[in-house]
C-alpha cells in the first residue's frame, strides 16, 4: 500500500511540474512571426550579464590551466 501511494504521488509531482515548464505563449497571438510589433528573434534579449559571467568564468578557468602547467 506504502508503494502505491509513493508511486501515486512521485506520478502526480511529475505531472505538475511538466506543466510548469510550458513556454509562454507568443507575443503576437500565434500569428506570424513579422506581423505584429514583435521583432524576429527576439530583438531586445539582455546578454550583458551572461556574458561577463562567460567572459569571468573563462579567465578563470584558462588562468587555473595556465598554474597548473607551469607546476614542475
């Protein structure tokens, strides 16, 4: 009985959260993609803090490499 409840619930968990990654529906109505105010491919998507936190990440991973060769 314990099993089934447990499987009963781990279903229901899975179900509701496949739910919560729906995307979001399309800014001009489901039309196409040039015919409302919408520019084609996104337009206005924020990529300054991505990547400076690739930039940051990078460095840091080249500098690491960069100790570890010069170590006899």
């Amino acid at each position: 009985m314990k099993s089934k409840l447990l499987f009963m619930v781990i279903l229901s968990v899975l179900f509701l959260s496949l739910s919560a990654i729906a995307q979001p529906a399309h800014p001009n109505g489901g039309s196409n993609p040039g015919a409302g105010n919408q520019p084609v491919g996104g337009g206005s998507a924020p990529l300054g803090g991505g990547v400076a936190l690739l930039l940051t990440l990078a460095s840091a991973y080249g500098a690491r490499k960069i100790t570890a060769f010069r170590r006899p």
